[in-house]
C-alpha cells in the first residue's frame, strides 16, 4: 500500500507542477461560469418552472466541455510516460503493474475532483442573489448532481486513461477518449429518437445507460444505486483493461 501511496503522490506532482494543470482548472471554472450565468439570464427573460441545474448541467456545452477536460486530463498518463522513456523506470522498479494504474486513475480523478469543486461556488452566489429562492435551495439535488458527475467524471478519466496506455502520443489518446465519451454521451439519446422506438423494454434500456437522462433525474435528487453500480462496473472495466494493455507491454519490453 505504501508503494500505491508513493506513485499517487508522484502522479500528483506531475500533474500540478505543470502550467497546465492550472489552465484546465482556470479554463473550466470560467466556461462553468458564463454557461450558470448565460442560461440564468435566459431564465429572467422567460421565466420557466424547472431548477437551475436542469439547465446548467442538461445542455450541450457542458457536456462537451465536460468530456473534452477528461481527454486533457488523462491524455499524458501512460502517452507521456512512453514517448519520455520514462516508464522502462516504472517497469523496472519495484512496484507492482496495479500500483501504478492506479496510481494514474486515482492521480487524474482527484484532480478532477479539484476542478469540480469551484463551480459549486455558482449556486452558492445564485442562492445568495435570490435571496433563497426554491430553484436555489435544493441542497440535496445538488449534491447528487454532483455524485453523477463525479461518476460520470470518474468513468471518463478510466477511458482516457485507457487510451493513453494503447499509443505513444499524448494527442492520439486525447482524441481516442474524445471520440469514445461524445459515442457514449450520444448514441443512447440519438438512437432513440432516430429508431423512434416505442417499446416501453427497449426504452428502459436506453435510459438506464443514457448518461443524459441520468443527469436529468440525479438533477432532481434521485439518487438510483443501479446507474451508481454501472458507472463503477464501468470504470473497473477500463481499470482492468489498461492493467491488462500497461502489463502486456510491459512483458514485451522485457
């Protein structure tokens, strides 16, 4: 476990010892900011009776934005690494494969936890300019949205990380994650309405991976424990499968 412990602290300081780091933080928090404050003053102007989160996180800027940070956040984990030559060290030293996978997941996800963080400051200052009103106090939804999105975020960061151990090169992997979370975000909701399919079963099955529609009901403070277990399913899959690819390569450079 120490071992886990030191390669997290170093992926840590790898992350945050780069400009980056701070420009993806500074980047996000902004957009966050002009998307909660263009969508509120289209609320003044048409007065609707839905809550703040439903339209700040249920649009497609946000979740562009959202699946493009994860491809920044993780497209040097294992890429950088190869093109340096500085995992034939990871490979040699006296670490276990799972250590340093997860070491790297865990790196990129408390930084995405980080970059979250700020924009929890929008509804803290909509709550205070309203003077309380409803669409502002729903502590528990969004917290919940936040869960998702952590989820959602943890999920992201695991295909990215996965990407970057397949090539060499930092953009590459950023584009293989982009490619595959924008798929993700929209072929539920694009077959749906393309099929027009009507069968209340085949719905139920669009919904239940549809990452949009679970958006829309943690928004409104449902929490379902079956979308929180195939986001962690998931993430273990793309786990286990960059163990599987950083393990192989590892054999063959030996």
């Amino acid at each position: 476990m120490r071992t886990f412990f030191v390669q997290l602290v170093r992926e840590l300081r790898s992350i945050f010892h780069t400009p980056v780091a701070y420009v993806v933080i500074a980047f996000f928090a902004g957009l966050m900011g002009f998307n909660f404050q263009m969508f509120v003053s289209l609320l003044n102007k048409q007065p609707a009776e839905v809550m703040i989160l439903d339209v700040v996180f249920y649009n497609g800027l946000f979740i562009f934005v959202f699946a493009f940070i994860a491809a920044l956040i993780t497209m040097r984990s294992f890429a950088e690494e190869f093109r340096l030559g500085t995992v034939e060290m990871l490979m040699t030293a006296p670490v276990k494969d799972w250590h340093v996978v997860l070491a790297k997941f865990f790196g990129a996800s408390i930084f995405f936890a980080i970059l979250l963080m700020p924009t929890a400051a929008c509804f803290w200052v909509f709550d205070i300019v309203t003077h309380g009103a409803p669409a502002a106090r729903s502590v528990g939804a969004i917290a919940s949205a936040y869960i998702l999105l952590l989820m959602l975020g943890m999920l992201f960061i695991s295909i990215g990380v996965f990407a970057s151990s397949l090539v060499r090169d930092q953009v590459n992997a950023a584009v293989i994650t982009l490619a595959v979370t924008i798929l993700y975000l929209f072929i539920p909701m694009a077959a749906e309405r393309l099929l027009n399919i009507t069968d209340p079963r085949v719905k139920e099955v669009y919904e239940f991976f549809d990452p949009l529609q679970h958006i829309v009901d943690f928004s409104k403070g449902v929490v379902d424990t079956r979308r929180i277990v195939w986001y962690l399913s998931a993430t273990g899959l793309f786990v286990f499968l960059t163990h599987h690819i950083f393990h192989s390569r590892k054999l063959k450079a030996s």
